[in-house]
C-alpha cells in the first residue's frame, strides 16, 4: 500500500522501490501483494476516493505485473 500511495511522490516512490527491491523485483508473493493494493485503490477510485491517483496506479500495475 504504501508504494501505491506514494505514486504521486516520484522521489518517495523510487526510494521505496529502492529500499524493497528485493521484495519487488524477485519475490511473486511481493509482486502480487503489490498488485492486490493497486486493485484496491483502483476501487476505492472508481468510487471517488483519491482518483489523481488513476494514472500512476495504472502505470505500477504494468511496472509489477509479469510480462
């Protein structure tokens, strides 16, 4: 959740990628948990609460998911 949230903090974001790399960028479990809160604030957007954060969610879900 809290990468989600700080999507719209570029500097934060990649601190956090930075930081939890090993979790994001190796670990399915991370990268599904990952998507799982993306999935939920895509929800909660759908239903008005923070929608600004849209785009940048998008953007991380295709960051995160496996190609």
């Amino acid at each position: 959740m809290f990468l989600a949230y700080t999507q719209l903090a570029p500097r934060t974001a990649d601190r956090v990628r930075v930081e939890f790399a090993d979790l994001f960028e190796s670990d399915t479990a991370g990268r599904v948990a990952l998507l799982v809160a993306c999935a939920d604030l895509l929800q909660s957007a759908s239903r008005g609460d923070h929608p600004e954060l849209v785009p940048a969610l998008r953007s991380l879900v295709e960051w995160c998911a496996p190609a």
